[in-house]
C-alpha cells in the first residue's frame, strides 16, 4: 500500500483531509470509514443513473428506429399496393380471343343464357331441367373488371359469363356424354370493385389446348341474351406448376399427357405473347381448394368481338361433340 504520511503537512483523501495524517488510510478511524463509504456510494449511484439514462437512450434510439421503420414498411406497403394497382391499368386491354367452339352464348347453337337460373355464383351443378355436376379438385374464380375508357376505374354492374371443361375436358351442352348438362357455365354481376366471383372446379387440359377459362363481358345483366352486346371476349391462363399438381389427382389422369405437349408459347391462343396479361394468381392447395383470379381491362372505345376459330372449326384436339358455326 501507497504510504501516505506527510511531513508537518495536512494529508486528503480524495478530497478530504484526514483526521490523522500520521497514520495510514486505514487507521483514519470509524467517521472517516463511514464518509469514504457513503462518498462511493454516490459515485456508483450516479454511474449507475448514467447507465441507465444511456440505456434508455439507446431504447430511444432503437424505438424511434423501429417506429421509423414500421413507417417506412406501411410506406413501402402502400406504394406496393399503388404500383399493383398501377400496373393493373397499365397492362391494357384484354386480348380479344375465340368464344369458340363451345360458347353456349347461342352464337352457335345451344344459348344458356336464355335459360333462367343461369345467374349464380356456383357453377358447378348444371340448373334447370339438368341435374348432373361437375367433380374436380375445387377452385374459386374471381374476375376484376377495369373500365380503361375511364382511367381503370372498376367496371361496377357489368355482367360477366365464365364457362370452361369439365376433369375429363368436356363441355357441357356440346361433348358427348354431357350434351344434356350446362354446368360449368354461369353469369355474374360486378360489384361496385368490378369483381366476380364463382366457384367452380379445376379445368383439364386436353389435347391440343393450354388449360384455360372463357369469359365474356356485358354491359348489363339484360344484355347477355345478346351474344353480339358482348363488350370483350378473352380467355384465362392457368399456371403450369398449379395445373401439374392438380393433374396427380384421379380423374385427370388425361391431362397429364397432355400438358405435357403443349406449352403457353405454343398455345394457339396464348403463343402470341405466353399469355402476359391472361395469367391468372392462383393460391391453395389440392386438398382445400384454388384461388384463381385476374384483373382484366376493358376498354370501350375499341372494336370488341371474339375471333373466328381458323378454319370455322374446333381448335386441334379440342373436346368431341357437336359445334355448329364452329366457334
């Protein structure tokens, strides 16, 4: 230990002089011990204090930085929202495509949308003096129609017909074995988001054909008796990874061959452009179900119309069954 007498001199420790500058630190006696006690007692209370404030500073730090950050996710959030929305619109018109060979619109023989009943949400059972009904991996369907005449706005209170094949890909009112069935086919209202919504069960693939959905738009429910009032014709997409593990369940068995030579950029109605804007979002699973869905614009300042199929008949491969016109 440091020695710390004096010679004839007055002796501190830290900062106090000591009762008994002759003797060592040790020796000061209890009053000295005690003030020594005390005296770092508030040094490390006030070290302590600093921590504690420095720590708070930092949660401060930390939390405004959290808060800054959950800003900027609900920031990225709503641009991301802005930009889909955005993109949307930007993606145009929906391509005119064939109604055809199966339209069921009385463009070419059988009209179920003369028939009563055929506004329903669930499609797939067939309705009036039909009693059959489609089974299959199910899937919800919903249609979000883009008024491009009117800067994107949603396309309230048109009338929207969707129709499609069936497991085996097979139309109803047309392919053998289903000509007196018209499931699969039905009419719904947009909302005032310009959505519909049906549900259904997953289409096959068959030969010659990507897997797809028709659909065509009116601009009020009492203009679909009218196959000609249609203000767009197109077709829907289905994704390759979604359609292969729908086509390991039994009952497609057929679609598995077939998907297999055919390719979006060789479809003869997507090839033009892989189907860039008749892809739809499809979620879920086998066991509960798909969600398929897409936005679509319709502009109408252009010429609408589905295309002839080539020739005035069914594409390749399509379903077998009557289709007179051959649309």
């Amino acid at each position: 230990m440091a020695d710390h007498r004096g010679s004839g001199r007055t002796r501190a420790y830290e900062g106090r002089p000591l009762a008994r500058p002759d003797e060592e630190i040790v020796d000061q006696g209890l009053a000295f011990d005690v003030g020594t006690l005390l005296s770092r007692r508030r040094m490390l209370t006030f070290f302590g204090l600093g921590a504690a404030a420095a720590g708070l500073a930092a949660c401060g730090s930390d939390s405004a930085g959290s808060t800054a950050a959950a800003t900027s996710g609900t920031s990225t959030s709503a641009t991301s929202a802005a930009t889909t929305s955005a993109t949307a619109t930007a993606a145009g018109e929906i391509p005119e495509e064939t109604a055809g060979p199966y339209p069921g619109d009385g463009s070419n023989g059988p009209d179920v949308l003369e028939q009563s009943g055929v506004v329903r949400s669930d499609i797939r059972s067939s309705f009036g003096d039909s009693t059959g009904t489609a089974e299959g991996v199910p899937m919800t369907l919903a249609l979000t129609v883009r008024d491009l005449a009117n800067g994107g706005s949603p396309f309230a209170g048109v009338a929207v017909y969707v129709w499609h094949c069936d497991r085996e890909g097979r139309y109803s009112l047309y392919s053998d074995g289903v000509t007196d069935q018209n499931y699969l086919r039905g009419v719904q209202v947009a909302d005032s988001a310009g959505t519909v919504r049906f549900t259904s069960v997953f289409p096959a693939c068959y030969s010659g054909r990507w897997p797809h959905v028709h659909f065509e738009v009116y601009p009020d429910q009492a203009s679909i008796t009218d196959s000609t009032k249609a203000i767009a014709t197109s077709q829907l997409a289905l994704p390759q990874d979604v359609c292969e593990k729908v086509y390991a369940q039994s009952g497609y068995e057929a679609s598995v061959t077939n998907l297999a030579q055919v390719s979006l950029n060789n479809d003869g109605v997507f090839g033009d452009d892989g189907a860039a804007t008749q892809l739809a979002t499809v979620t879920g699973d086998v066991s509960a179900g798909y969600a398929v869905s897409l936005t679509l614009g319709v502009d109408t300042s252009t010429a609408a119309g589905g295309g002839q199929v080539s020739g005035g008949g069914a594409p390749g491969g399509a379903p077998g069954g009557r289709a007179p016109g051959g649309r």
